[in-house]
C-alpha cells in the first residue's frame, strides 16, 4: 500500500517542460527527455451545438464517457498531446493526462475573437487601449497561477491566429487581403502593439509558472519582422500554417529570423473534394503524410533545420458548426469558403475549394439521448496511426529513413505511388 501511495504523488507531480538549444538543434524536452510533439486539435461538439456549447458543464459521467471514448482513440493512435482551449478544468486535464498519458497545451485566445471589457462587448480587440492590456495580462497571469501546478500542462499557448484577426472582423475563415501595403500598415498599426503584449504576459507568466514554456499562435509567418523585434522572450514559434503538401520555407525562416523552435498549432486538410462534389479520404491523408513528414525530417540531430518541436493536426473531429457559425448546425455543409491552391486535387481557379465542416480525420455520428456521439475514424487516421510510430530522435534515424518510411506509408496506406 506504501509503494502505492508513493507512485500515485510522483506520478500526480508536474512535469518540468523546457526549451532546448544546441548545435545540432531545438528540442522540447520533459523532464530532461526528449519530447516530439505528436498532436492534435481536439474538442467536442455534438451535432447541432456551437462554440456555445461546453462539455466541462455537462455532467462527470458524461464528460467521463466523452473522454474515454475519444482518449482511447487517440492514445492508440500515438497522439500525445492535446491543443485544448481555456475553459477545461485542471482536474480534467490531469485526468487525461493520468488515464490516458496524453499531455494538454492550454491556449488562451488572447483577444482573438473580442473581449467583454466593463460589461460592454468589444467585438475588435485594440491592444492600444490600456483597459485591454490591463484585462489581458489579468487573464493570461491568472491561467499561469491555475494551472502551473496541474500535472499534464505542456506548455501555455497565446493566441490564435491574432495576426488574421487583424483583418478579419469574425471567427470564420476568409481569402486574405493581397495588397502589401495594407498589410504593412495593419502590421506596425495593430499587429505591434499586440506583440508587444504577447511578450509581456509571457514574461509576467514565466516568472508565476517556469516549468513550462510560452508559446504564441501566429497565422503562417505574417508579420515575422515584427515578431523578430517584440517577441524575444517567447520560448516557441507556433504557427497555423496551410500551404499544402509542404511548409516550404518556413523552418529556415524562423530558425534564422528568429532563432526559435517552431511547433504547427494548426496543420490539415479537409476530407472533401469540390471538384468531384464528395468526401476524399485519401486526398486528406496525402496531405497530412506529406506535412508530418516535414516536420520529422526538420527535427534537431538531422542536418536540416533542426527546429521542429512537432505539431497538432487540425482536427480529431468534423465540426459541423464552422461554416455559418450559428446556422445550420445539424448540416454537414458542402459549402467551401476559402481557395488554397496548395492543396492542388481539388483546386480550379479562382473557386474555393476549403471546406471547413471536412477537417475531421474522424467522422461524427449523430447525438444520443445522453449527449455523445461516435466517431469514425477516416483513412488518415489509420496512417497517421502508422506516421506517429516512427520516432525522429532514434538513433538509427536519418532524413532519407524518414523520407523512405513516409514513401512506404503513402503506398500502402493510400495504394498509391
């Protein structure tokens, strides 16, 4: 009994997560050990709920049977860590964590979709105004003091995408402006004032919590010159990127610019082709092989960039929410609502081919009468399955085992070349 009660308070301890730098690279280490981040965006939403609907107010027989139906699946297919927004209690993120061994990085919005300031509904956040800042690093400390000794915690994520939300007034996706000069004077405007901010809650957070890092959210590499100037106590670059199949320059940019590690906060595709008007499950599963590929074959000790801590694929589940927002949230849309053309099977000029309600690498069934669903888990599921079985940091592993095993995987699990 002893030997019991001795394993349970280690095992409840909090891990001590940091950041580490050498010649051969950039590592997330826990504890000492090196840590690839194999994860993914998760959440729960039931059919015909939206960003409105919470699963920590539900009942812990619920929020229990949610869990482990969903832990389950992804502890088997070697994820991790989860992304997971403020709002989660600690004791479910250490429930998580103690049941199913799976870490959560805790993301705090950071006035990405507006702020309540004295009672009034600010749907634009101006990170000028002083009631802002003021309310921001309350909110940010505070995350830092609740959760910093709550075993689990991986790191603390700041933003999401704010640099988008610059230019967009909603939540929805949008094509992006392409005027440079527009861009330019969003960026020193707006987009200055609120790095600079990023970068003092990251101070004020490491001095409440050191065991983990900080990290802020960026849309692609906008405004890295900016980042480069205001962010230099942030501890990891993360990035929503969606390129395609390749990230393209984006490990040298922020490993030369910055000098950080990058980690993808945000990386998939849809399973949806709007060329043939139907669900593409291997279309989806190319896309993510390709990109985890990238981000292994860019881990320290390789000879590349050497600054990849890993990432979390968007997304475990479809949400069917996203198109609209507030309408139509028993359909599963068809509508796509932004154009990529890095995502070339199912791109024509000048249409959109992104459809926002076909992320999931699981499929959601329909609600029962307690408020769950099952999921069905598509093609990329299986080979990110296989993907998460190869370790960057083995001894025997170089860029061209990784790029042969990624080959191999592409083959078998897509059966094509």
């Amino acid at each position: 009994m002893l030997c019991v009660l001795i394993a349970s308070a280690v095992f409840a301890q909090t891990d001590v997560v940091t950041v580490s730098k050498n010649p051969d690279g950039m590592k997330l280490l826990v504890n000492g050990e090196d840590f690839m981040i194999n994860g993914m965006n998760w959440d729960y939403f039931p059919i015909g709920t939206n960003y409105d609907y919470s699963l920590w107010e539900q009942s812990d027989d619920v929020i229990r049977a949610a869990l482990h139906a969903e832990m389950d699946l992804l502890k088997s297919m070697g994820v991790n860590a989860i992304r997971q927004y403020t709002g989660v209690p600690p004791q479910w993120i250490q429930y998580i964590y103690e049941n199913y061994g799976i870490y959560t990085m805790l993301n705090h919005s950071f006035g990405r979709y507006g702020l309540t300031i004295n009672g009034t509904w600010v749907p634009e956040t101006n990170y000028k105004d002083p009631e802002t800042q003021e309310l921001l690093i309350y909110e940010v400390t505070k995350m830092a003091e609740d959760y910093k000794n709550t075993p689990g915690v991986l790191l603390f994520l700041l933003g999401n995408e704010n640099n988008y939300g610059l230019f967009w007034a909603g939540a929805e996706t949008e094509d992006f402006p392409d005027d440079e000069e527009e861009k330019k004077f969003i960026g020193e405007s707006r987009g200055r004032p609120m790095y600079a901010l990023m970068n003092e809650a990251a101070l004020k957070m490491k001095v409440l919590d050191p065991s983990h890092p900080v990290a802020i959210c960026n849309g692609d590499v906008l405004f890295l010159e900016i980042i480069v100037e205001e962010c230099k106590d942030i501890d990891v670059f993360g990035v929503n990127m969606y390129r395609g199949k390749s990230f393209g320059d984006a490990f040298e940019r922020v490993k030369n610019e910055l000098n950080m590690p990058i980690m993808f906060t945000e990386f998939g595709a849809d399973a949806f082709n709007t060329v043939t008007n139907s669900e593409d499950q291997k279309m989806q599963a190319f896309f993510l092989l390709k990109n985890w590929e990238e981000i292994y074959g860019n881990a320290a000790g390789l000879g590349k960039a050497g600054n990849a801590i890993g990432g979390f694929t968007f997304q475990f589940s479809d949400g069917w929410w996203k198109f609209g927002q507030t309408k139509n949230l028993d359909v599963h849309d068809r509508d796509a609502s932004w154009s990529n053309g890095g995502y070339y099977l199912d791109f024509k000029k000048g249409e959109d081919n992104m459809n926002e309600e076909w992320f999931g690498i699981c499929a959601k069934g329909p609600t029962n009468n307690s408020g769950l669903y099952d999921l069905y888990p598509r093609v990329a599921y299986y080979a990110l399955k296989e993907a998460h079985k190869l370790n960057p940091y083995g001894k025997e592993v170089t860029t061209a085992s990784i790029k042969t095993y990624f080959d191999n995987l592409i083959r078998l699990q897509l059966k094509v070349d």
